[in-house]
C-alpha cells in the first residue's frame, strides 16, 4: 500500500507542478502542444505493452476484448455527460478532463502494480506523469485568465492531484486479491477508457495547438519501448501457447 501511495504521489506531482507553473507563466502554445503529443505517445505504448497485452495474455482475447469495449464506451459516456453539465470556463473544462482521464489511468496504474514487470510499471507511470503536467499547465492558465487567483489554481490542482494518487492505491488495494480473470477486465477496461481519453482529448488538443507537426513527438517514446530487449508484441506472440490454446502464429 504504501509503495502505491508513493507512485501515486509522484505520478500525481505533475499536476501540482504544471499548475504552480501555469498560475505564473503562460508558456508558448506549441510547447504544450508537443508535450500532449509526446504524452500520447507515451500511454499508447503503455496501453500496449503493458495494460493490454497483460489482460490478453492472463485473461484471453474474449476478456480482454470486452474489457477494452466497455472501459472505452464508459469514458465516452461520461465525457458526454461532463460536456453536458460541466462549466464553460477552459480551465475548470481541463480540469473536469483531467479528473475523469485521470481515475482510469491512476486505478490502472494501481492494478500494474499487481505483478507486473518494472518496466512495465516506469512506462505507464512516465506516461501519465507525461500527459498530467502540459494539462495541469495549461488549466492553471486558463483560470488565471477567467480571474483566480494564483493560490485557486495552485490549490484546486493540488487537491485533484491528492484525488488521483488516492485511485492509485485504490486500485492496488481492491483489486490485489482478485483472480486473474477479473484482472484482466479490470486492466482491458482501464486500457478502453485511456484509448478513448487518447482519440477524444489528448491527440486533437495536441494538434489543434501545435498543428501537423507534432506528430514527430509521439513515435520516439514508443520506438524506444518497442525496440527494447524482451519487448514488444512479436516476441510474446512468438512464445508457443502463451496466450492459450489456438492463439499462436
């Protein structure tokens, strides 16, 4: 519990940085542009290296397929739902954005804890950290512009930063003794919802800031995931009934 608390705290940091970074500065836009790009590129890798692969491969393509499904048309509902009812304000919009992108990916995180590999863990850490602090950057400027004060902007992303790093040893804690199957929709679920979070919000902001450019920002990181030893999708699929029966090539 308490290693997921201190992941937490450290994945959930960039939303304090980003906002005490924010609440004095307005950086240039194509900056935070790039950064999103990058951040994209980071949980792609970590969706699929590491959430769901690991649900396909304990769980099953049936499992996991489901899992991704759901946890992807849930964080479309709730987005439409939030678009609905939330603020007009750009920085509280972001940060309401922020919040619902930020469960999934933190109680996910929790969950990789659960015997998954270091590496495995750094890469969605990395990724999440990533895309928390060009977000929480940009919400502290935007609120700043619509009249709070730095210490409401400072202080509002500090407290959603603490929300976070509680999911975070939420899902550590209710999901560590469940059985593998479970697991599995818990983490395919988790991988739809940050897929979802990724095609809606990250990657258009990206380029509706930075323009076509920023593209080259996102295959970097995951090149150097793929490309590592003992890595990547093939090597797995290569390992003879890995995934169950009728799953090899």
């Amino acid at each position: 519990m308490l290693t997921a608390l201190l992941v937490g705290l450290a994945a959930s940091s960039a939303l304090v940085i980003g906002a005490v970074v924010g609440a004095f500065f307005e950086p240039p836009r194509r900056l935070v542009a790039v950064a999103l790009a990058f951040a994209s590129g980071a949980l792609i890798t970590a969706l699929a290296f590491d959430l769901f692969e690991e649900a396909f491969r304990t769980g099953g393509a049936w499992l996991a397929g489901i899992g991704l499904l759901a946890g992807a048309a849930g964080f479309v509902i709730a987005d439409r739902l939030l678009e609905r009812y939330s603020s007009s304000s750009s920085g509280f919009a972001l940060l309401a954005g922020v919040t619902l992108d930020g469960v999934p990916e933190n109680i996910a995180l929790g969950v990789s804890l659960i015997g998954s590999s270091l590496a495995g863990i750094l890469s969605l850490l990395v990724a999440i950290f990533a895309s928390n602090l060009p977000e929480a950057l940009g919400g502290a400027v935007g609120m700043r512009k619509g009249g709070r004060s730095k210490k409401f902007a400072i202080a509002t992303w500090t407290a959603t930063g603490v929300l976070l790093a509680a999911a975070v040893v939420v899902g550590n804690v209710v999901f560590s003794s469940v059985s593998e199957e479970t697991l599995a929709v818990v983490r395919a679920f988790a991988g739809g919802a940050v897929l979802a979070s990724l095609v809606d919000t990250l990657m258009p902001e990206a380029y509706r800031e930075g323009g076509a450019y920023v593209a080259f920002a996102r295959p970097p990181v995951s090149c150097s995931r793929s490309c590592s030893p003992n890595e990547g999708v093939a090597d797995h699929l290569g390992e003879t009934g890995k995934y169950g029966a009728g799953a090899g090539i």
